[in-house]
C-alpha cells in the first residue's frame, strides 16, 4: 500500500486536485521533491561515509597528460612543482621548465604524497634525468646502478679477493657510501665502468678502493740470546774478547696483523711459546785506560832514517845529535810512540814546533820540526795516536821528523826502543 499524506487545503478550502489521488482522501508527494530529497539523502550518506574511511579532497597532479601524484592542495601541488624545476635544473645543469606539462584535477583519495615526494616523482618523469643508487669514495661519485644489491655485491667482490687464508676481517680504508640520487642520464658511469675503475691500479701501484685487513699468523721465530759482559783489566778500554759465544732459541710466535694491501701497518704478538731457551753469550771488555802505556815504543812515522843518536859532522865543526830524524813528506801524520800526558806543546827554539809526552814509567818523548801541532799540554794520548804533521820548523835542514827518548832525565838512543 503506497504511503499518502492527508490533504491540505487551498484557499478556498478546497483540496487541489493535484494533491489527490483518484480513490484516495490522502495527497501524496510530487515526484520532482521526492527525487530531490533522495539526492541529499544520498550526499549525506556519501558524505558519512567518506568521513568513515578518512577520505579527503584533494588535487591529483598530472605531467604531460599522465599522474604522477595526489596531494591535499594545489598550494602543495606548486610547491612540489616550483622544487622540481629547481632540482632538475641543477641536475641537467642548465635551465628547465615542467610547468606547462602540469594539469591538475580536484577529486577524493584516502592518501596522498608530501611536497618532497610529489617532487620526487616528478622527476622520475623526466626522461633526460634518471634515479640511480651511486656510489662515492670520500665524497666523490664513482658510478652508479639501479638496483643498489649490485654495487654491494661489487664491493664484497673487491673484499674477498685482497682477502687471504689467514684473515680475520677486512675492510675499506676509505670512506664508501651508496646514496640513492636523481642524475642526468649518461652523466654517471655505469656498474662495468665503476668495475674496472676500482679494480685497476693506478700509476703509483694503489687502488682507488684500499683493503685493509686483521690477519692472524702462526710461525717459528728465533729467539736471541743475552749477552753477559764481564770486566777485563789486562785489556784497554774499548777492547773487547769473546770468551763464549751464545746461541739463539726457537719459539712459535702467533701475530695479529693489520695490513694495507699487503703492507704490514701495525702488529701485535699474541703468544709465544718457547721450543728452546736460548744460550748467552760471554764477552770481555777491557777497563784499562786506552792512554796508559803499554812499556815499549812504536816508530811514531815509518820513513828514512837520515841522522842516528850520537856525534855527527854538520859541515862547520861537530855535534852530539841526542835524537834520530826520520825523513817524511810534508804533512805527514805523527803519532805517539806509547800512551802518556803531553807536558809540552808549542815552540820551542831550534826544536821548531815540538811535542812532550810523559809516559807511566817516566819517560819523556819528544817530536821535533812539526809543521803543526795536534794536540795540548794535559791532554791524555793512547799509544798510535795521531799528535802533529811533520814539517821543518826551527833548526831543521829540510823536511822530518826529530824523536827523543829521554830516560831518568838523560836523553839516550831510542832507536833500540822502538819496535
């Protein structure tokens, strides 16, 4: 039975026929107010609805006819859009517009994108511009892939062959970084190419990519002995005699390393474990002052002997001559006959530049004629050491050497003396 309502009456107290229905006291709505109170129902229900799921309106973005995004706003929208114009700019390095390629279109969508990914997606638009997984070493862009698994999977390449048997770790010495990035197409070489640049040496012998690896070896190593030194006073100081000598011991020696492509960088011995004690070795050093004398006299020069100890004719009468002379060059080195004290140095009348040594035993040295005199009065002198260069200084015919030996204050022979 169809639903009426009850009649209402027009001015002049008579119903308008059309509120009546034939065979009916009642009126019943007409059909154009009934469908438009259907409608609000409907945009009320829609209107329950979309607030149910969390739909909003929104402004869907389109670049050259396709949708790239959906976003609350078309504020959001121009931003997105006047931020990929700058970006793509910057990538392709010169200036480019996106702007007459945008369309907008209002709808309703239960999510949509922020600014930074509605740029973003604008860009994977682009067809000069293309998103890659790059890789840098200490800042600097090396080459890039699509799939980020595959430069991973280069650089665990690289790793495991500088790895070697005793390795415990390994790693890059440089910084290393994969960062996802939008780049101009072509701009960025690519997995082959990033390839051959990491694992070709460069001219000075290095990598671009340096290993640095902890490696832990196992080996014999020789262990050295001590040396025990024991005083010797019938030996001169800086004299020195092995009465035994030592011999080394073995060990297994277990050492953590940390090397740079196969240089060793620092080390650390970890255990050691003694096969064999090593056996010292024995070894005398003399106490004896290398000035005190030995008691017997070398030649302080080697050359001619040109005047011997004794009476000698010199051409205007005779002399007793107390010393020998021994002809030299100019220059050459004297050196004293035995250990002792130099009394005297300096010139002395017809001596010329002369030397005074007094030995242990009291005996008294003298080197005559010097061209230049080596050491000083006080000086302590070991036997052999070089004192003055010969020369013709004072009474002196031609260049040599005068030599006395003087003896419990009498200058005797020292020819016999000199060995």
């Amino acid at each position: 039975m169809e639903n009426t309502l009850p009649p209402v009456p027009d001015g002049n107290g008579q119903t308008p026929a059309f509120w009546q229905r034939p065979g009916s006291g009642r009126s019943a709505l007409p059909k154009r107010i009934r469908n438009k109170l259907i409608c609000i129902a409907v945009l009320f229900g829609l209107s329950a609805l979309i607030m149910a799921v969390g739909l909003k309106t929104t402004t869907s973005v389109l670049f050259n006819g396709t949708l790239v995004g959906v976003v609350e706003s078309k504020e959001i929208a121009d931003d997105a859009v006047a931020k990929a114009e700058i970006r793509a700019s910057e990538i392709l390095g010169k200036k480019y517009s996106i702007s007459d390629g945008i369309t907008y279109r209002k709808g309703i969508s239960a999510s949509n994108l922020s600014s930074e990914d509605l740029t973003s997606a604008i860009l994977d638009k682009i067809d000069s511009i293309q998103r890659l997984h790059v890789l840098t070493v200490n800042g600097k862009i090396i080459g890039g892939a699509e799939n980020r698994k595959d430069i991973e999977n280069l650089l665990v390449s690289i790793l495991e062959k500088r790895l070697s048997a005793t390795s415990m770790s390994a790693k890059f010495c440089e910084n290393t970084q994969i960062v996802q990035m939008f780049v101009a197409k072509g701009s960025v070489p690519d997995l082959a190419e990033t390839k051959k640049a990491l694992t070709t040496k460069r001219e000075d012998g290095t990598y671009l990519l340096n290993v640095e690896t902890v490696e832990e070896v196992e080996y014999v190593s020789s262990v050295a002995f001590p040396t025990q030194y024991v005083q010797d006073n019938t030996m001169l100081e800086g004299e020195s005699a092995t009465l035994t000598p030592g011999t080394n011991g073995e060990a297994i020696v277990t050492e953590k390393m940390t090397l740079r492509d196969g240089a060793k960088v620092n080390s650390e011995i970890k255990n050691t474990k003694i096969l064999s004690n090593p056996s010292p070795a024995i070894i005398a050093v003399g106490t004896v002052p290398r000035t005190r004398s030995k008691g017997y006299y070398i030649w302080p020069v080697r050359g001619l002997l040109t005047s011997g100890f004794g009476y000698r004719n010199i051409g205007i009468g005779g002399a007793f001559h107390y010393g020998i002379d021994i002809g030299v060059s100019r220059g050459t080195s004297i050196s004293a006959a035995d250990g002792g004290t130099v009394i005297y140095s300096g010139f002395y009348s017809d001596y010329g530049y002369m030397i005074e040594i007094r030995h242990d035993n009291g005996d008294v040295t003298r080197y005559a004629h010097n061209s230049k005199n080596l050491v000083s009065a006080g000086e302590k002198v070991a036997q052999g050491d070089v004192i003055a260069t010969a020369g013709d200084t004072g009474l002196a015919d031609g260049v040599h050497l005068h030599f006395e030996l003087v003896r419990g204050g009498v200058r005797v022979d020292p020819y016999g003396y000199l060995k």
